[in-house]
C-alpha cells in the first residue's frame, strides 16, 4: 500500500535497537525500563473494577468526567496552580496524547518549537507531524541539565514560537527550581513564546517540591500545563493523562480530540477519582523506596567512577560514560546481561552518557549495578 | 526525617540491608547508620531480626494458631501480671492485649495440633485468672509481616522502554 510521505519519512526511536538487543537474550536485568515497577494502588484498581461491574462502559465527556476534572484542579493546588475544572481542564488518554494535541492546537506549519534535549524522544516527531520545526536547545552536563537562558540565546530560541519544558526530566532526572524557571520564563515573556510544560513525573521529585514554569508571573497564560497518572500512580497502562491550561488553549484542544479521541478511556476515569482520592499515602511510600533507590544507584556509579550528579525528579539517574555510550551500552549489554539506555537516544547533549532507570528492586539494583561495577573495571 | 527513623524504614523493609547498603540508601556514613541501629536496639524500638517464613511450604513444618483469651482480673492481678505469666511459654510467639469481645489475642506456634491444643487446655486455661479461651488454627496463610505469600510476579514490562 502507498504510504504518505509523513508516515515514510518519520524516524524509527533510537530506543527500538536496544528493546530488540535486550528481548533478544532473557537473562538480561534491565535498567532501561521507563515505567514504575509497581502496580497501580489496589484500591484505585478495585475502583475500576466497581466500575465495570455497574456497567460504566459507556463515553464520558469529552473533557473527560467532571467528578474527575474537579479532582485533578483540587490536586493541582499542591503545585501552587489554579484551573477552573469547568473550562481548563482536559482529560486526556494518557499525557502522550495530551502533548500531540498542545502541539496540534498551537502550531502552525513552519512555526519553529524549540526543545531542550536530552529530552524524552517524542516531542520531535510530534512536532514534525503538527507542520512544526524543531529547534534543539542543548543542555549541559555543567548546569546539570537544566535550562538556562544562556543556551536558550546560544541556540537561537529568542525567534521560536513555543518552547518544550519537560521538568523533572526524563532521561537526566534533572529538575528545576522557581529561581532556574525565573530566568527561562522572563526569555518567553520578553520574546512572546508560549510553552507546552510535560510535569508527568512532577509527583516524583526528592528534596524540594515540584516548581512549575506556569505559575512564574505572566506565564501561566502561555503555558499547556500536561501531567498524567501514568508516572506517580503506577498507571501506565491505564493510559490516562490531561492537560490545563488557558479556556482558548483547552478548548481548542478539546475541538480536536473530540474528533479524534471522543473521550478519555472511561474504566481508569474512575480508578484516577480514587488514585486523587485516596491514594496520596502510596504514592509517598513509592517516593520513599524510589528515593532509597536513588541514593544508592548514585552513591554506586559515583564509587565507581561513573560521575553522576544528583537528580532530584523521575527515576532516573545520568552517569556519565565518557565517549561512545552505544558502544558502551551495547558492550555491557552483551559482556553482563544489563539493559541500559545509551543518553544519545535523547538528543544532543546526552552523548557520553546512560540514561539508568531505578524502578526496579532494590535487590535488582545491587546486582545490576555489581555487573556494572565489573564491567567497568575489566574495561 | 531524623537517621533513626530513617534507617528503621530500610530495616523494616529487609533486615538483611548491610550497613553500608543501608548508608548508601539514606545518604548517612556507615558509622551514623551502626551508631542508629545501636541507638535503636538500645532503645527497645528494635526487638530483634526474623525470617518471614511460610512454614506451610517445609516439611515437618509448624502449626499456628490464634488464641482468643478471656481473663478475670483482682486486686492482686492486673493485665500485665497475666500476660507475664502467658508470655513465658516458649509456644507463645507473639502476644497483644486487645480491645473487644476478649482480652488477650495469643499467636501460639506449635509442632501439630494436638501440640497446640495440649499447650491451651494444660498451660493456659488452667491459669486461675483465665476465663475462657477459643482457638483459631490458621490454616492458610497469604500474607504476613507485610509480605504476599505467592509465586513471585513475572515482570511484564518491555525491558526497554522510552
């Protein structure tokens, strides 16, 4: 069958080769995985099941449910953001599609989006499907990963016409704090660049709260703010993500993805009412056992003379490898069975480095990183 | 959060954590964390280090059973005086005053039934404070000391994913 351009010419993800190298062998450990390794609270799974034994199989609103969007504006109060759940919410099935519609609602063919990478390997493409032009902003190892203005000007950001902040970052692990986002939102003011925030792992942060660019003065009408249930609720699965922002920005999101989308999968609606509900303690007891995590994977790779700075968001941590980190990834994949992933998969800037996941045992973890060790030393 | 309390939620995860896995962990030196395990043992907050084991899976395994335990107190003998008397049985492995219909609950750990049931009609209804006693055999254990007792979870995630 003849394929449209766009479908032909967009990139194969960089991740696809490891995935293919890592299920070709099954002895492997992984710490390439991007998802929790818990499952989703019990009571917000028995919630979903409830539902579908009432029957709830029908669509909800396209917004989404308003029990649920009310929810989500209550639990946005925690980050200092205020939506009205009426008009400025809207939920989405998962945050990946809430960020296609942020970019399908904002850009226009030949609109240039600038993307700080490493960054998490959708927003590319995504851009390119909306008509848009990716501008790569690099961030640097120095500045652990954050955003600064000076890279912003270094790459010729100030002509752009939407930024991509994706804070606590998948693959660094990097966060922000409100002075850092000071700098990066009065760039946006002064040169009327609006901002898609990707806050999924905003519930995942150790040490200081999550800070977000759209509550910097003046900035939260040019901000999509997207979050999601996948990350901090152990909901991947469930697919279930939303978006706040402006009454325009929202509705015009929602213009599309009732054509597109109609509505939200209904099932994890109800289990999300009682994620946001009740489940606030097991969320902070992951955070507890992921931080446990951290410091240990940290402390290891450090000890091993793989320099990593200390992430303060996600589960993930950012050794540096120094040189080829696929050769290096691909070498240890092969010489001690564990699956990392190479940082240049993310874009410029995260070459010589791997992006290590922690979300997996802590009993994994030594092991893992007792391969790595040896690796390293025999190298 | 203070050391202590930091490394009693490591400990009460697993037990077996090293000390220098344990500082790892919490961002604590090696010596703070055995100075907060001292602290923590001198204190009586930590009592001692036990297996989780699911007796049913070893042969010549052992029997548990709940013991519901009514008491009549007098002057001379309040509630501490009869739980010092019951927790010095060995069979004894834990042992809860209780609000409720009774007034002691007693997890009693014994060899067989018969082992279990010689130990509550012989040493523990006899006692002139004992009322009434009603014993539960576990029969079936799932879950304890926080633990699922079932054949790990494959994990079903993709081993690489974005």
């Amino acid at each position: 069958m003849r394929l449209s351009d766009r479908a032909r010419t967009l990139p194969e993800s960089g991740i696809r080769k490891f995935f293919e190298l890592a299920e070709a062998r099954d002895d492997v450990i992984s710490l390439g995985v991007g998802e929790p390794d818990f499952s989703a609270p019990w009571s917000a799974r028995t919630a979903a099941i409830d539902s579908l034994e009432r029957g709830k199989t029908s669509y909800t609103a396209n917004r989404g449910m308003a029990a649920l969007r009310e929810r989500i504006a209550d639990h946005h109060e925690r980050y200092a953001q205020s939506y009205d759940p009426a008009e400025e919410v809207l939920v989405t099935t998962g945050a990946s599609e809430a960020v296609d519609l942020a970019f399908r609602a904002l850009v226009d063919p030949g609109d240039t989006v600038a993307v700080h990478e490493p960054t998490y390997i959708s927003y590319g493409p995504g851009i390119e499907l909306a008509g848009g032009e990716r501008l790569t902003v690099p961030t640097r190892a120095a500045d652990d990963f954050a955003l600064t203005r000076e890279s912003l000007e270094a790459a010729g950001a100030a002509d752009a016409d939407l930024l991509v902040c994706c804070y606590p970052n998948n693959p660094t692990g990097a966060t922000m704090t409100d002075e850092e986002l000071a700098e990066v939102a009065a760039f946006c003011r002064d040169n009327e660049i609006r901002v898609v925030a990707d806050e999924i792992y905003a519930a995942l942060t150790y040490g200081e709260d999550h800070a977000s660019i759209a509550t910097q003065p003046g900035m939260r009408e040019r901000t999509v703010v997207v979050n999601g249930f996948s990350k901090a609720y152990a909901m991947t699965g469930l697919r279930l993500g939303y978006a706040l922002g402006p009454t325009e920005a929202i509705d015009a999101m929602n213009r599309i993805h009732q054509y597109t989308m109609l509505s939200a999968p209904t099932t994890p609606q109800y289990a999300a009412i009682e994620a946001l509900d009740r489940c606030d303690g097991e969320v902070a007891e992951m955070v507890e056992e992921y931080n446990r995590r951290r410091r240990l994977v940290v402390s290891r790779f450090n000890e091993m003379g793989l320099d990593t700075f200390e992430p303060g968001g996600a589960f993930y941590a950012f050794p540096e490898c120094g040189g080829d980190d696929e050769a290096f990834a691909e070498e240890l994949l092969e010489a001690q069975g564990v699956a990392v992933v190479p940082g240049s998969v993310f874009g410029e800037g995260g070459e010589g480095h791997l992006r290590v996941s922690y979300a997996t045992s802590m009993r994994e973890l030594k092991e893992a990183t007792d391969r790595i060790a040896a690796f390293v030393e025999g190298r | 959060m203070d050391a202590e309390r930091e490394v009693l939620d490591v400990l009460a995860r697993n037990a077996r954590e090293d000390i220098d896995d344990i500082a790892a962990q919490t961002g604590l030196d090696a010596a703070a964390v055995a100075d907060a395990i001292d602290a923590l043992e001198a204190d009586g907050v930590v009592h001692g280090y036990q297996a989780v084991v699911d007796w049913d899976r070893v042969d010549e395994g052992k029997i548990r059973a709940v013991v519901e335990i009514n008491v009549e107190l007098d002057r001379e003998t309040g509630y501490e005086q009869v739980a010092d008397r019951i927790a010095k049985f060995p069979a004894v492995d834990a042992l809860h005053l209780v609000s409720g219909d009774y007034d002691f609950a007693v997890e009693v750990l014994g060899e067989n039934m018969q082992d279990v049931s010689e130990f509550i009609s012989e040493q523990v209804a006899p006692m002139p404070a004992v009322t009434q006693t009603v014993t539960h055999y576990i029969m079936e254990t799932y879950k304890d000391g926080g633990i699922r007792f079932e054949d790990g979870d494959d994990d079903d995630r993709l081993s690489v994913s974005p």
